[in-house]
C-alpha cells in the first residue's frame, strides 16, 4: 500500500504531443457477476501487449474475486469471451475489494489520494488525453459499484471541475452498464471536451452474452465484445478507424440494445481512435481468430439485472444434492416474490406523491431523463438503504425509474419521505 499518490512522470505519446491515461474498472462482485472482470481483464491485455501503453497509464479496478472463486473450475483462470483465452494472468490490477468504490473512483479520476490499493491515480495534464471503461450494472443516472453507487450529479460536478482546472485536453468513456445513457444525455455539453459511448441508452437495459454452462456463467457483455472485437480486428491500423465510425459499427453490431454516443460531436468524434486506445507497433503474430459469429454470440444473450435468477434457476436445475436443492428453492422464491413486491411498492409510492392512481400512471410512462440529478440520487439512495440494494438484488434497477421521473415533477423531500414510508412498512 502507498502512503503518497503515485505520479507518473513519462508516458506514450498521444496524437497531441501528451500522454494516454487510461481508467477502468470492473464495478461489480460475485461469480454470476463473471463478464465484468473477464471484459475488463481482457482490455488491460489489449492496451498493454497490443496498444503500447505503459502500465504506468493505466488505473486498474477490480474486486478481484472471481479467479480464485471456489466455483472456478479452472483456479486462476479467466477466460475471454472472444478468444477462449485466460485474460487474467499478467493483469495489474491497482484497486481491489473494498477499495473498489464510487468515492475512490472519483478520487483516481481527480488525481487525488486514495487509501489502500498502489497509490496510482490520473495525473493529467492540460494536453493529455483520458480513456475511460466501465463495466457493471447501472439504473437510471446511476453505475453501481461493489458497495455503493456513482450518481450523475456527483460525476457531472468532478467533471466540470476537471474541465475547468485544464486537466485533460480530450476524454472519451465507454460504458457498458444498464441505462448508461442516462449518466450523460442531459450532462454533456460539447465544449466540455467528452464523448461517451454507451452500450445502452437511458430508458433501457444492456445484455450479457456467450454463456459458458459448464460454470454458469456469461462470459461477456454483448456491446463491450463487440467493440474490442472491432479493434481487435483492425489493429495494428488503430488510426484509420475514428470514434464515430467505430460507434456506427458497433452500434450496427449491438441488436439488444441501443448503443448510443453524447458529448462532443465535432472533434473527438471525428478523432482515430487510436488517439485514445494507443497504436503499438506491429504485432509479430497476427491476433487470435474470433471463434464467435454475431448469431453465436447473441444466441444466449439475457439482459443484465435478470442474470442472478437466471443463474440461481441454472443452478437449481442441475443440482442432485437434495439440501442445495432446497436452499436454492428458497433463494429463487425470495427474489421472485421481491421483484414482484418492488414494483408494487413503487407503484404506492407514486400514487402517495402524485395523489392520484392516473397521475401516477402517466408519470411511469414518461421517458427517462434526469431533470434533477440531486433528487434522483437522494432518492435512490434512500431507496437502496431502507427497501433493497442494487447488489444485492439487482433485478429492482429495471424498476427504480419511477422514482427518478417523479422527481422531475415533485419536491424531493415528499419523494423520500413517501420511500421511507413504504419501504419501512413492506420491507
């Protein structure tokens, strides 16, 4: 553990004259949760062995829990979707456990000080470039983390403040979550200098594919295989293919959900995307064949919040073991009656603030936007705390919009005052 932040001092060249920094991060826990750490993993090899950028660079996140699970068959191993290979020997990775958090996040990104881990942080400067992926599950203006959540507002205030302070000259993120959309469709403007691609746009899920059913798990989310998929294909040739045009591909790729870009679409749109993924030399070996096709690929795809029930019910199915059996029973039963009793809450919830059963409904059919970014996160965080938390039952992100739709219309004090109410009553 370092006791002083970690500065960088010469790095690779970006197309303006400065340095790429790299962030990412696997958001989640849990072995259903696999894909994360597999997707994550299996970018740290791409930049690092293929792209040329130093380890130095780049900011590693990952609760690191799923190489040695006790149901990894292969001890050590994590394997990439794409490929078949293990992605997980060589990774750094810089953050793990419960250091993997929403508040440490934003502190790497700011070049703070961070507790725990190697002391790394982004040290950028005025012409430097930032790279951003993240990989979890997300709700509406929200990313979860293992133990907490990044709401919208507090990632809106740091990059406004990042902005203003010159600490980067370009910034492009990925994000591979449910409604990651929401995190940037009404946040963004394009003189900030960002652009964000996202797997998913505001009012949707994103999807999981390539199930392995020997370990019960996903090995990869479909929008997040299908870009590393295209650069992979088209390196070492990084500079011929631009941000907007890998985004039109991929989106073409993606048929679950919408992927979706916002920000700048002016100059970082038009960038080669090798000004913020790097451009290494040429390979001495050519890269692996893809084994997958795009039908393959999408043939298991489940979107992300019903993947623990899926798993569970997996699992169930296969067990001989009478008292497993039963436990999972009770499991299975728990959650199905949760989602079911989640979204009846809700529904008094919004009546109770509307004040009528028709208001209520109207207002549940309104699109998602994040018209107060504050209310959203007071009153989704007070919903996780007194009903049910996304990690726990991830499932309920599928349904918390309601909340974030009657804060674009009602005082957030009558919003959380009434989940208080209920959530105390029905939990």
């Amino acid at each position: 553990v370092c006791s002083d932040v970690h500065v960088i001092s010469s790095g690779i060249n970006a197309e303006y004259g400065g340095n790429i920094w790299v962030l990412i991060v696997a958001g989640s826990n849990g072995w259903y949760n696999y894909r994360h750490q597999s997707d994550i993993s299996h970018l740290y090899h791409i930049l690092t062995k293929k792209h040329g950028i130093p380890p130095e660079f780049i900011v590693n996140m990952q609760y690191n829990d799923i190489a040695y699970n006790e149901n990894n068959p292969h001890p050590g191993i994590i394997i990439n979707a794409l490929h078949g290979e293990d992605v997980y020997e060589g990774n750094m990775i810089d953050y793990m456990g419960r250091t993997v958090t929403a508040t440490n996040f934003l502190k790497i990104l700011k070049g703070h000080h961070v507790s725990g881990g190697s002391g790394k942080v982004i040290n950028s400067k005025s012409n430097d470039v930032v790279f951003i992926n993240f990989a979890d599950h997300g709700g509406p203006g929200l990313l979860a983390f293992p133990d907490d959540e990044l709401h919208v507002a507090d990632l809106t205030r740091i990059l406004k403040e990042l902005h203003e302070a010159r600490k980067y000259k370009q910034m492009l993120w990925y994000v591979e979550a449910c409604y990651a959309g929401s995190m940037f469709a009404d946040s963004l403007t394009a003189d900030m200098n960002i652009t964000a691609h996202t797997a998913a746009n505001a009012d949707e899920s994103s999807y999981a594919c390539v199930l392995d059913e020997d370990m019960d798990v996903y090995l990869g989310d479909c929008w997040s295989l299908n870009w590393m998929n295209n650069t992979e294909q088209i390196f070492p040739r990084l500079y011929s293919e631009t941000v907007g045009q890998q985004y039109d591909i991929v989106k073409k790729m993606t048929t679950e959900s919408h992927a979706s870009i916002y920000g700048d679409m002016q100059v970082i749109y038009n960038e080669p995307i090798s000004t913020f993924l790097g451009h290494g030399p040429k390979p001495a070996t050519a890269t692996p064949p893809v084994t997958l096709t795009v039908e393959e690929m999408y043939k298991t795809s489940i979107q992300t919040p019903d993947i623990m029930l899926d798993y569970l019910r997996r699992k169930r199915a296969k067990t001989d073991d009478e008292n497993e059996a039963q436990e999972l029973d009770i499991q299975i039963q728990y959650h199905e009656v949760t989602e079911e009793k989640v979204q009846v809450v809700l529904d008094m919830i919004a009546i109770d603030v509307t004040g009528s059963i028709e208001t209520a409904y109207l207002t549940k059919k309104e699109a998602v936007r994040i018209d107060d970014a504050i209310c959203n996160k007071a009153a989704l965080d007070t919903f996780f705390g007194a009903c049910y938390r996304s990690q726990t039952h991830p499932y309920i992100l599928k349904y918390v919009s309601t909340l974030t739709k009657l804060c674009n219309r009602y005082q957030t004090e009558d919003i959380v005052k009434s989940v208080l109410k209920y959530c105390t009553v029905n939990n």
